[in-house]
C-alpha cells in the first residue's frame, strides 16, 4: 500500500485536513490522498493553505484530488461544479502550491495572489500531486492540459481506462508539463477474497461491496429527475433497485430534500435490510470479488490498461481487508 485516502465531504465525514494531519504526524512514509476536494466546496487560497500545511507536516508525501464535487455537492442538494471550474481551481491550487502567483476572482473583481506565509506554516518546496477524478473525457482533458494524474470511484472497465488516458494524452499534446508532474492513475473500489466454495453473491460479499453498489443507486435515485440519462443506462433490474431504494428511504426523484434520505451513512456498511439492493451485476461492475486467482487476473487486466494503485474501501474488517490486499499483491 503506497497511500492512504481520506474523502472531503463535509456534510457525511469528517474533515480531511484535519484527518490527515494527524496522519501526518503518526507516519513517515505512507502518502495521503485527498478524495477529493473541489471548487464548490473550498476557495483556492483555502484548500492550497490546508494543502501546503499538510506538505510542511509531511513534505512531498500529499496527494489532492480535485473533482467537480459529484457527491458532496449532491449532499447538499446542489449540482457539481463545471469542467471548465475545475480546471481553473486545478489551475490554482498548482500554481499556489509551487510558490507561484495566480488570479483569484471574486465576482468582477480579479487580483493576484500568492502565499505570503513566514516561517514554516506551509511547504512550497516539495512537490504536491495531483490528479483530477474522472469518469469521462471532459475531466479526463483537464488532466491532459494541467499535467496531473487520474483517479477514478468503482471504474473498473478496462477499456473505460484506455478511453481516459487516451483523452489526457489528447490534451496533453500541446500542454507545458512541469518536470515533477505525476501522472499516475487511482481506482477506488472494494475487495472481497473468497473462501473455497464461498458464494460470491452471498452475504459476507455484499456486506464487503454494498457501500459501493448502494452509492451508485443513491446517485441514479437523486439525479432521475434533473438527469435521467445515467439512470437511463441501467437494465430493468437496476431501475427497479432504485425505485425500491427511493421508496424504503421515504423520498421521491422530485423531492426536494431527497438528499438527506438518501445519502445518511454514505460509503458506510450497509444495513442486513439493504442487502437485496446489492445486485449481483453491480457488485461484479464496481468491486473486486473472486477467488485468488479471479482477483490477480482482474488486477493485471487493470494494471495493463494503465492502473498504478488500487484504493480499497474497507467497511467490515479494515486490518483484515488489507492483509488480504497485501497478500494478494505480495
């Protein structure tokens, strides 16, 4: 395991900074990850002051995800953040991060800025990675064009992979590169190593991937209304799960506090009730559950379509769940 994430979404976890600087403190070598942050959540001069404190307590080991804001905003019953937003946050949190000015707009009004910190507070040596999450090419072209890696939640199609690194390379072409860019790729998704004759279908696994499956329902559920087309891509079986997780929430697509029914205990384990919900399709779409041998073969189909780490949710029994990545990697 070479990093350890934390999510920033203020209205279901805690918060991120203040996590992960006492990670920072417990830790030597282990990088930590944001996952991920965004424009409709923090200001710029904000997120890179927490983002360039974080690199002073643990210099050169801080990843930021930066995103639209997909969940956290739908948390609070708000639309995500555009592309072309998220570039310029991306843009900024860069150039504040490395020491450098950039333009801060406040309505009509736009001034420079620049960290004007003394002493320690905050680290612009070291270098701050940075990847952008992306489910297709818009966001995908914003990492071409900023330099920065790729991060991913439940994407495990690896041909979706190729279709995204061939979008950032697009954008890449004819886009400055700084020297000490990365450009790795994250996919967050769950595991479950079976036992021998284990159902793969059965509790114990859907406990393991539920958070994953009922997340992506939560999300079908919110937007059918605003915007049915992803809703619209599910099979009869799936639309029928989101209409059964609508109707045991108590809410409707039109609600319009439908956010706070949908989204208590997000990425939490999932209650017994719930685990119908956890159709077999998706768990096999957003997760990681075989045998040994399943789950190696699935992990170098990833690896080959451009994956360098894999981050794991665990929900059940997380010293237990990682053991049991480590051994599968060892």
């Amino acid at each position: 395991m070479h990093s350890f994430w934390v999510n920033d979404t203020p209205m279901v976890h805690g918060d991120p900074f203040v996590a992960l600087g006492l990670c920072a403190k417990a830790t030597r070598r282990i990088k930590l990850g944001i996952g991920v942050t965004s424009p409709a959540l923090r200001s710029a001069p904000a997120a890179a002051s927490g983002l360039a404190s974080l690199n002073a307590l643990a210099p050169g080991r801080i990843i930021c995800g930066v995103g639209t804001g997909n969940t956290a905003r739908r948390t609070l019953g708000m639309r995500p953040s555009t592309a072309a937003a998220l570039e310029n946050f991306t843009t900024a949190l860069q150039d504040l991060c490395a020491g450098r000015s950039t333009a801060y707009r406040e309505g009509d009004r736009v001034r420079d800025i620049r960290f004007l910190h003394a002493g320690t507070h905050v680290n612009t040596a070291d270098p701050i990675e940075f990847v952008v999450a992306a489910l297709g090419p818009k966001a995908a072209a914003v990492a071409g064009r900023r330099g920065t890696g790729l991060i991913s939640f439940g994407l495990l199609d690896p041909t979706a992979w190729h279709a995204l690194h061939d979008a950032r390379r697009h954008a890449a072409q004819d886009a400055p590169r700084e020297a000490d860019s990365h450009t790795d790729s994250y996919v967050v998704t769950s595991l479950h190593l079976l036992d021998e004759d284990e159902d793969p279908h059965g509790d114990a696994a859907r406990d393991a991937t539920g958070h994953l499956v009922l997340s992506l329902l939560a999300f079908a559920a919110d937007t059918a209304a605003d915007t049915p087309a992803f809703a619209e891509q599910l099979g009869p079986e799936e639309r029928e799960a989101v209409r059964r997780l609508l109707d045991r929430r108590g809410t409707s697509p039109t609600a319009p506090d439908r956010h706070t029914k949908l989204y208590p205990n997000y990425l939490g384990r999932i209650a017994p009730r719930d685990r119908d919900l956890v159709l077999p399709s998706l768990m096999d779409t957003l997760a990681l559950v075989g045998t040994r041998e399943d789950l190696l073969a699935r992990v170098t189909t990833l690896e080959q379509a451009g994956i360098d780490e894999l981050l794991i949710q665990p929900v059940i029994d997380p010293p237990t769940e990682m053991a049991q990545l480590a051994k599968l990697l060892a």
